[in-house]
C-alpha cells in the first residue's frame, strides 16, 4: 500500500511538488531566500573598483620635413637640389621650381609659390615681369637679388596652418639663413605670415624681422604677385610700403 502523497519508490511525485510549493506560496513565502542573516543598515558595498586614472596621452611633435634639421643643407649651393628632390614638401607629381640668385644679395624676394604662369623657371611669368619692373623702380636688376617661394610647386587653396604645423615655416626660416640677405621682402601676406606663424600683416606694415640662428632679416610683406598683376592699384601700395621702410 502506497505511502499517502509519494511514489512507490519513496520519492516525492510532480504532484507532491506542487502541492508542497502550493502551501508555501499560501503561507506568503514567494521569494528567494538566503539563510545567512543580512544587515540592512551596513553600508553598500561598491560595485566595482574605481577605474584608475589614463595616464595622459603625451603626443609627439611631428617630424619636420626632409629628417629635420639636421638633415637640411648647410649651404646655399646645395638647397637648390633638395628644395626640388625631397619628397615632403611638396605633393607627389606637381611641378617644383628651383629657388635663383646670389648668396648675401642686397634684397631677397619670396613669392607664396610659383606663379601661375611660371613654366621654366621661377617667377619667370606675368607676375615675375611686374617683379621685374617694381625692381627697377627701386634700383635692381633680378640678376643682382635672390628669388624664392615658400613652397617648391603651385598648389590650389593651399592650408597654410597646416603647412606651418608640418614644418614649412621652418624650411623657410632656415633658406633665408642660407642666403643672408639684408633685406627680405614677402609676397603673398596672408599665407607667409601664418607659414611664419605671425600675426596678420595689416595690423602692422612690417613683418618681424625673420631669425634662424643667425643675424635678425628685415622683413617687408607685400601682396600676392598674381593679386597685384590682376589688381594694378595694389602696386602703388607696395611702394608706398617700400618707402617708408628704407627710409626708416
């Protein structure tokens, strides 16, 4: 004869079960339980380490171009050659144009970067020929200045910011101490000035002078060569400028 409520074997059935959960549901039991006692006013434990302060990211400072400094030419003579060959000044595929002219000149001219119309040599187009004629105004002969550009190849919208953080401000820096003018003249304001890393030009008539470990370059800006061939009015400025700074 079966024991009341279990199996033959002793063990309790699926109706056993669920009549045994049945009156503990009734007596209000319907929870999970833990028999270790709890208190309920200790503190929460946290519920995780606090994460631990990243050390900060220390960036490096880009490399310059041509392996920097003191891989740059320490003559006049040699700049001419990598000013056209290295790789990082200028976009692969675009034509560069050599810098010309003597070491220690009277005057130096740097335009922004060749000209429109410049196809064999630098500043050997319009703009070049308005050059031409402001120099002979003023006493020279374009055999007797050095002429160059801030960047070796024509390039659209260029972003001179970016230039500037890649190190071109300093190429050029380190060029005008090569050649050892005594005066430096700047064509293209705007972009040269940020290359520079000055403030706008036309808060002040006269760049800083322009220094690379060697002797302080009075430095005159002046507008855009291809500006000034399509603008004619603009020149009577840039002579008014001139002026006033050899006389100073």
């Amino acid at each position: 004869m079966q024991a009341s409520g279990l199996s033959d074997l002793g063990r309790p059935t699926r109706a056993d079960l669920a009549a045994a959960l049945d009156w503990w549901r009734l007596a209000g039991v319907d929870g999970d339980w833990l028999d270790a006692p709890q208190s309920w006013l200790a503190p929460a434990a946290s519920a995780a380490p606090a994460a631990r302060t990243a050390a900060p990211v220390v960036e490096a400072a880009p490399a310059l171009p041509g392996g920097g400094p003191a891989a740059w030419p320490t003559e006049l003579a040699q700049f001419a050659q990598w000013w056209l060959e290295t790789p990082d000044l200028a976009p692969a595929g675009v034509p560069r144009l050599a810098p010309v002219g003597p070491a220690e000149p009277p005057l130096m001219i740097v335009a922004a970067m060749p000209g429109a119309d410049d196809h064999d040599a630098l500043l050997s187009g319009r703009s070049g020929r308005l050059l031409d004629g402001f120099l002979a105004a003023a006493g020279y002969s374009r055999e007797a200045v050095y002429c160059a550009s801030a960047l070796p190849a024509r390039i659209a919208a260029p972003d001179w910011a970016a230039l500037a953080a890649q190190g071109l401000g300093e190429v050029l820096r380190h060029h005008c101490a090569l050649v050892r003018p005594q005066r430096v003249i700047l064509f293209g304001e705007a972009g040269i000035s940020a290359l520079l890393g000055h403030a706008p030009p036309h808060k002040s008539t006269h760049l800083p002078p322009i220094n690379h470990d060697g002797p302080m370059i009075p430095a005159l800006y002046g507008y855009d060569l291809d500006a000034m061939v399509a603008r004619p009015a603009l020149k009577a400025g840039l002579w008014s400028r001139w002026l006033d700074w050899i006389a100073a």
